[in-house]
C-alpha cells in the first residue's frame, strides 16, 4: 500500500511536469508526508530528526498495525500563503486514475472484496473540494470535461522514464531500514524486512526493474497494452462483420487477450498475498511481543473475548421479565452434510470438528469465539488445557473432546442437545466473530434417531434464528439440486427481507462439473432461484471431496486454483468478490461487527431496565435478608450442616450410653422375656432353670445379639444426627435449608457402612458378660430386682391392655361411654371366663392346654350357645397365662427382696430361690457392657467416619448444580439468581461498549 502510493504521488507529478498539461510546480509542503521523506531525507536541508518523526508518523498511519482507515487529507485552505495556479484537475485526475488502477488491478480472485474495500478507503482520502468551486473559472470545468482519460493516460511517462525520474531507492533502503528499527530493535524482525528489501529495494534500475514496484509498473503497462489490443481486436470484429473467416480469427484473438489479462492480473494478485503474507508475519511478531510483555504494559482482554463471556452467561440466564438475548451472533444454518461445518472450519482455518461419512456429527450446537493471536491454539471455556491447532495429535484430541461433550449432553432417548458447546479458537489473521454451528436440517428420521429428531433440530434452529440481531448465515449444497434444499425455507420463514442473512454456495467445483448449464448457478449467487432474500451471495470450495483429512492450505490452494481457472468467472457469471472463503470471513466479520456496534447499546440499556425492576421486588419482599444467590445460601447451609455433625462429638458418655442400653432393651426384651425367661420358668428345679438359661443365651449370643446390638447402634447415631440436624437454633435459623439437610441426611446414612469387625468382638465381650452370675453386694442385687420388677410391670400392662382389647369394653365403659361389645368380643369375653377358672382351679397350671382342656372349654361355651374355634380359645389362653404368670413373677420378686443372704449361700438349704432375679441381673449387665462398648465405636470410628460421608455428600452437591437447583428453591433463590445474573450482565455489556468506543 505505501509503494502504491509513491507511484501515484510520482506519476501525479509526472503529468503536472508534462507539456501536455498545464505546468504546475508542486511544492514539497503538499507532498504526501511519506512521499516527502522517500524523495528528500538525503537533502541536507531537511532535519533528520523531524523526518524520522515524520517517517514514523506516516507509517502508522498507513500499516496495518492500527487496522483504522486511513484519515483524509484535510482541504487547502483558501488564506495559505502560497495557492497553486489551478491545481484542482489535477486532483480530479488523480482519483480517476486510482478509480482505473483499481479497475484494472484489484479484480483479481482472491482479494476482490479487500480491493473494493481499499478503493472506498483510497477514495475518502481525497479532499472535498465542493465549497471551492467557485474559485476556479467556468471554462475550466468546461474543460475539464472535455479531457480524454485515454490521451492522458498514453501520455505518461514509460517504465524506463519513469525509473528516472524515481529517486535513488538505495536511499529508500537505508529509509526502509530506518523505519525498522523504529518498529523494532529486535533481531527477530530482521528476516521480515529482508523479504521487502530483497524484492522492492535495489539501488540500480536493472535491480529495481526485478524488485516490486517494477513488476506493479510493468503489469501496469502489459496490462494497458492487452486492453488496447483488446479494443482494437472489439473494433475489427465489428467492423469485418461480413467476413466469416475474419470473424472466427477476431473471436479467438480477443478470448485470448482477454485470457492474458486474467493471467496478468492474477500475477499481480501474488505479489498482493506475498505483501499480505509479509504482513501477516510483522503482526505475529508483534503480538508475540505482546503475549510475552515487551511493552510492560497490563494485558487486558480481547474486545471479541469479552463479547463472547457475555454470550455464555446469557446462555446461562432464563430471564422472567422479557429481557431475551439479542446479542448479535453469526448462526450458521444449512441441511445435513451441505458443508457448514467445513466453511466454518475454513474461517477458523483448522479442521477442529469431527466428521462422518453421511453422518450426523453436530448433534448439538458449538458456540466458536474467533480472534486473532500469535499461537493457532483452542480452548473450551471450562477448560485450561490449550490445543495447538498446528499439532495433528492436538487436532485429533481436540475432535475427539468435542464429540464426547456432544454425546454427554445428549440426553438419553434424544439424538440432540439444545445445550451449548464454548470454544475459542485464536491464530494469526483470524476474523474476529462469533459462529455458532448448528446441527443440519434433516427432512427424514433415520433409524437410530429419536422420533422427534427433526422437530428438535428445527426448534433449535429456530431459536437462534429469530434473534433479531442474529446474522444467519445459510450453507446451501451446490452439487445437489436446489429443490431439495429445506434451509432456505426456513431462512426465508425467520428473515422475510434478508436483511441479515448471507447465502453460501458450497461445493461450487462439484456443481460446474455437474451442472449441464452454468447460468444456474449464477441464478443461484444473483437471488433469482430461490425466494429467499439476502444480504450478499458467496460461492465457495470447501474441498476436493476425495479425502478428509486434507490440510486447510491445500483446500485453499485448491480452492484459488479452481476459480482461477473456472470459466464461471472468466464469462462474468460470478464477481471476484463473491468468491472463495476468505472474502466470505471479511465480509461476515465487517456485518457482525456492524450488527454488534447497531445493537449493542440497546442490550445493555434492556438489562438496565431489568435490574431495577429486580432490585425493586427484592427491596419490597425482602427487605432485611441479604441478596444471596443459590451458590452462597449452599455454603451457609454446607457451613451449618458441618457445625451440626460436630456436635455429636459433644454428647456426653452417659447419654450414649443410656440411650444405647434403653433402646437395645426395648429392642430384645420380648426375646428375654418368651424365649428365655419363660421356658426356663415351667421347669421344676433351680438346676434346670438355670441349664435352659445358659443354653439359650448360649444361642442368643451366637446368631442375634451382636447384630442387633449394632443395629440400635446404627439407628441411635442416625436418631441423634437427625435430632441435631433439623433443632432451630433461634432466629437465625433458614428454613430454606430443610429440603438440603434432609438430602444431605439420607444421602451420608445410606454411604455410611459399621464397621464389618465390630461384630465378632462385640460377642465376645456380650459372651463373657453373660457368663458372668457373680453379684458383689447387694446394691446390685437390689439394682437387679428393681430392674426385673419394672420389666414385668411393663409387660404386664402390655398384656391387660391385649386382653381388654379382646374382650372389649367392661359394663362401667359401656354404661360410661354408650358403646357395646362387637360378637367376635364377645365370644373372646366368654372364653376367657372359662378359661380363668382352669386357672383357679389349678394355680400351677403348664404354659399350654392339652386338647382334652380345649375340648372340654369348647363343649362348655357350646352349652351356652357360644361356638368357639380350637385356635381362638388356645389365643386367649396364651394371653391369659401371661397375664397370671407375670404377676405371680412379680409376687415373687417382692420376696427376693430379701434373698441376697440366700444367694450368698448359692439357695443351698434355703426355702427362698431366687434365680430369677440372677437372670435379669445377668442381662442389665450385658446390656450396660454393650452400651459401653457400642459408646466407644461410636465416638471413636463412626461419627468421625459420618463426618467424612456428610463432607463428601456436600462436596457431590456442590459440583451438581441440578442438585442444588432441586434442594434449593423459592421465589427468594431465584430472585437472588437472576440480580447476579443480570448485574453480571451489565457489567460486563458496559466494559464492553467502552472498550468497542475506544477502538474506533
């Protein structure tokens, strides 16, 4: 671009100097400030400091370091001391010539859309020099319009005149060499400017005749001879009309001219990359400079990273009051396999996506933030791990990233997901956009897929789409007829005018080969066969179609190969700006970020609006609570459930322990008391007593005591945690936290295991104890006694309770309350009177009736009209017996009171025995023994080991936030989500804006 300039700057002065025009002296103060040093820094007149200032000065304004257009020329002043004699056609002239240069140079394939772009740039620089017309005399315009181009353009100086008129590009080197120590004192930049010293810079004219700006002046001139030829060729076709051999000869010749030009100007399209690729590298050095903080200044973040954080919260956020997301974001949309994936992959310039032979690989949508930087690398934006995008290992591991995330986001009995993928991707002379691919528009669920397959992806599609702001970029499949196309309908459905959509036509080799008549497809790029509008038409080649694993710059060699070739272009049937991907990238980006500058403000003043409406409900419905969102009330409540479970550390021994002893008891009495106490009972002597006694706790001990003991163990510590899970702790206490700690409860007892040995010693330890029939003195016999009196107390009123339940009520409730025996108790009533007087009759009568007792009761209730069944009158008995034999055991236990004297003397000559009374105390001490034992494992393993369960529990919560968001709930938790969310929002929209203001 700056050699571009000398040469217009010096073929301008070239034609002032001309006789053919008006002899005009340009001073050197209007000169261009570039052109200026280029031509004078070797006068000694000139300061060399001011000129490397101004060298300086230029150079930054017309680099692409800054990326800003270049500044208009500001307009001559009419009260400037000196005033050119009527220089204003010379200005004229000069834009024309640039607007020719620009005609003739810059449609070449591959930069038709940078070239147009630069002329618009190119042209802004002229000044405006309207309000000064009436300066200039009327003949003067007259005349001016009366100029032939042609004549003027034939009357410039050749190659070889020109080359000495130019100055002494020996002092242009050392100038060059100047400039790069300016940028640079780094030896690494060296090598970049070598390149352009080398071809552009050579002292002598038979060196600058090879260098750049001799082959830019000789394509100019080949390029002005052809079109001659080519005109004349035109004027003798035409004119030899009635001439049929001269007419086919004419025809030949121009296709050939106009051949030779596309060549000459695809040459001049290669010395154009290899200045863009020499471009591209001084950027990359720069930006190396700056990842590794050269400049010693703070790094801040991207303008497009801090754009893409906030489209990944708004990913996040379900808004309650209308404020959707209308940020702008290139969507791209197309059918199944019509190459979306491969155009963004062209953007990105790395094959990062996996692929599949006809099948569906995008199976949910993959949101890729593209910026510029000085390593091709890629990450995910809950990732720190960066993949190298010029590594095949790192590519592959990258495809193989994404298609796990795809899949685990796939819910079961789905195909795909509506949840976003985040990626970004950085490299060296990347656009700067955001894209999201979404999964292809099918027409017909195959087998395999879910049965709403095609409805999802529609819907998904269609909420990326009707995003007013979205740009929507439609893939269409040239190699196959556009009648099959579904997309464009459905673009056509969400962007009626086309206002924001952009058409892309893939596989455009394919389609030419195909497609017996070409006029198609330029129907295709013109808007004309489908009814879909849009804003620009691209045609593209992703690639060969004969392998996949093809390199990105082979498919862009490619790819500049076929148009260049392809008579598409040559017969007009495409623009040069409508081609290839890279003038697709330029042309997406600039409509992004003019989408993103239009309505980005407008978001922020949205989100505004919304905060105060939410910070308004809040300040009304809870007005003394802190604002606090699902993530912190989880921590308050992770930091009370720890406090809780610490406090089963505290509990003293003695609780443990009586409620340790109270509930195991309660748990084995019925044992005791049917199994063990009882039988033994019916025996006649003291010496079989005692046998039947120590051979069933023998088998007690052996099967159930131990595990039942470490049962109630179990259930005591979960009754206790409980008891100090869900106590109110005063005012303080939240109760939105029940529904957590209940989880968190049921969740650490179901994780909790006993510890798998604590039963085989706990029976030994129960195994000794009971072995044991020493009692010391007689405050434990006493103990002893009190404990089996109030046993049998307590199953003695079980069992009265049973037996009126029996019978039913007595005369005094039925005349009390009005209520009557049911006849089922009063045939238990009738039985068991018969039954009382077997007992009267015989005190010591056995546990069991013999059936002739049965019978006999039978027959009697008979005779009073009551039939009975066999199995009710030997259930009645059964209560009965218990009923007189437990009182009789407490008769007997107030007369041990006094038979420890008897017990010392082991009942020997005694008319008191009291065996009995051992047995209970046998059992409260194993009971007392066990409770002291399970104690000690409690304290000492299982609560520590119920502490470490809760801690992992509350560590599982924290990272599920399905699980929070189920545990924790209320208008409060969701009115606390959506202030930080939108306040995140905010911020984030504002810090962007600023920054956007201050790169323009």
């Amino acid at each position: 671009m700056l050699r571009t300039r000398g040469i217009v700057c010096v073929a301008c002065t070239s034609v002032a100097k001309s006789n053919r025009g008006v002899k005009i002296r340009i001073p050197l103060q209007k000169l261009n400030h570039l052109s200026r040093v280029i031509h004078h820094r070797s006068s000694p007149n000139v300061n060399q400091h001011k000129t490397a200032q101004v060298l300086y000065a230029s150079v930054r304004q017309f680099t692409s370091f800054s990326r800003h257009p270049f500044r208009p020329v500001r307009p001559l002043l009419s009260v400037h001391s000196y005033q050119p004699f009527r220089t204003f056609w010379v200005a004229r002239l000069a834009s024309r010539l640039l607007r020719l240069r620009y005609i003739l140079l810059g449609s070449a394939v591959g930069g038709g859309y940078t070239a147009k772009k630069t002329y618009d740039e190119w042209k802004d620089m002229l000044p405006d020099l309207s309000e000064y017309k009436w300066i200039v005399p009327d003949f003067i315009w007259e005349l001016d319009e009366h100029i032939n181009l042609e004549k003027i353009a034939s009357a410039l100086p050749d190659a070889e005149t020109l080359a000495k008129l130019l100055p002494d590009f020996e002092k242009i080197g050392e100038n060059f060499s100047f400039l790069k120590g300016l940028i640079s004192n780094e030896s690494s930049q060296e090598s970049v400017f070598k390149s352009t010293d080398k071809h552009g810079f050579e002292g002598s004219d038979k060196q600058f005749k090879k260098g750049l700006l001799g082959e830019l002046l000789l394509i100019q001139q080949q390029i002005q001879a052809h079109e001659e030829e080519a005109r004349r060729a035109t004027g003798q076709y035409n004119s030899s009309t009635f001439q049929p051999k001269h007419k086919v000869s004419d025809k030949e010749r121009a296709e050939k001219l106009q051949e030779e030009l596309l060549r000459t100007q695809l040459k001049y399209q290669k010395i154009l990359e290899r200045l863009e690729k020499e471009n591209k590298e001084l950027r990359k050095v720069v930006l190396q400079k700056d990842d590794k903080g050269i400049h010693q200044r703070k790094v801040k973040k991207s303008l497009i990273d801090m754009y893409s954080e906030v489209l990944d919260i708004l990913s996040d956020y379900d808004s309650n009051y209308n404020t959707q997301d209308h940020l702008p974001r290139v969507v791209v949309v197309g059918d199944q396999s019509a190459g979306k994936t491969s155009v963004l992959e062209m953007i990105a310039q790395a094959r990062i996506f996996p692929r599949g032979s006809g099948e569906m690989m995008t199976r949910a949508p993959v949101k890729v933030t593209l910026s510029e930087g000085p390593h091709h690398v890629a990450m995910f934006k809950d990732s720190s791990r960066e993949f190298d995008l010029t590594k095949e290992d790192d590519l592959a591991a990258l495809r193989h990233e994404i298609e796990i995330r795809m899949r685990k986001s796939v819910r079961e009995g789905h195909t795909v997901s509506p949840e976003t993928i985040s990626l970004s991707v950085k490299g060296p002379g990347i656009q700067r956009m955001v894209l999201v691919d979404l999964p292809g528009v099918i027409s017909t669920v195959t087998s395999g897929m879910a049965a709403d397959t095609k409805e999802t992806i529609f819907s998904i599609s269609k909420a990326y789409m009707q995003n007013p702001n979205a740009i929507i970029l439609c893939i269409q499949d040239g190699s196959v007829d556009a009648e099959r196309s579904i997309v464009t309908d459905l673009v056509s459905q969400m962007d009626p005018q086309g206002k924001r959509t952009i058409f892309v036509l893939t596989k455009v080799d394919l389609a030419e080969k195909n497609l017996a008549s070409p006029s198609r497809i330029q129907q295709i790029i013109e808007g004309k066969l489908f009814p879909m509008k849009a804003l620009g038409y691209f045609a593209v080649v992703t690639g060969k179609g004969n392998s996949s694993s093809e390199s990105i710059d082979s498919i862009k060699d490619y790819e500049e190969d076929f148009f260049q070739n392809s008579r598409l272009l040559k017969n007009g049937m495409l623009k040069a700006h409508q081609v290839t991907t890279k003038n697709l990238s330029l042309a997406v980006s600039d409509c992004f970020w003019k989408m993103v500058s239009e309505s980005v403000e407008q978001q922020a003043d949205a989100f505004k609006a919304s905060r105060f409406n939410l910070e308004t409900e809040w300040k009304n419905n809870y007005p003394r609570l802190r604002e606090l969102d699902r993530n912190e009330l989880f921590e308050k409540a992770k930091n009370e459930i720890l406090d809780e479970v610490i406090s089963l550390s505290q509990v003293t021994p003695k609780h443990w322990e009586d409620i340790l002893q109270k509930k195991l008891w309660e748990r084995v009495s019925t044992h005791v008391i049917e199994n063990i106490y009882l039988p033994a009972a019916q025996t006649v002597d003291s010496g079989t007593f005692n046998t039947t006694v120590d051979i069933r706790l023998k088998q007690w001990t052996d099967k159930q005591l131990p595990h039942k003991a470490l049962e109630v163990a179990w259930e005591t510590l979960q009754e206790e945690f409980t008891r100090f899970m869900s106590e109110r702790r005063g005012k303080d206490q939240d109760d939105i936290f029940d529904k957590l700690k209940e989880a968190v409860k049921d969740e650490s007892i179901k994780r909790h295991k006993w510890n798998e040995r604590a039963e085989d010693s706990l029976r030994v330890i129960q195994h000794n104890a009971l072995e044991d029939r020493s009692i010391s003195d007689k405050a434990q016999w006493d103990a002893a006694i009190q404990f089996m009196e109030e046993t049998l107390q307590n199953r003695l009123k079980d069992t009265e309770s049973i037996i009126n339940d029996m019978i039913g009520p007595d005369w005094k409730q039925r005349w009390l309350n009005w209520v009557n025996r049911t006849p089922e108790q009063h045939i238990r009533n009738e039985t068991k009177n018969e039954l009382e007087k077997l007992l009267k009759v015989n005190d010591g009568h056995a546990a069991y009736l013999a059936n002739d007792e049965v019978t006999t009761v039978r027959k009697n209730l008979e005779a009073k009209g009551v039939a009975v069944d066999p199995i009710l009158i030997k259930d009645t008995w059964h209560q009965l017996f218990r009923r007189h034999f437990l009182k009789t055991a407490l008769s007997h236990c107030n007369l041990c009171r006094r038979g420890f004297y008897y017990y010392q003397r082991h009942f020997v000559d005694a008319e008191l025995e009291c065996n009995d009374v051992v047995l209970f105390w046998r059992i409260q001490r194993m009971l007392g023994i066990t409770a002291n034992t399970l104690r000690q494992q409690l304290t000492n393993n299982e609560v520590r080991r119920l502490e470490k369960n809760v801690k992992e529990v509350l560590e599982d919560f924290a990272d599920d936030n399905d699980k929070k968001v189920q545990l924790i709930t209320g208008r409060r938790v969701q009115l606390a989500e959506d202030l930080k969310k939108v306040r995140e929002i905010q911020e984030k929209l504002e810090a962007f804006i600023e920054a956007l203001h201050q790169e323009k």
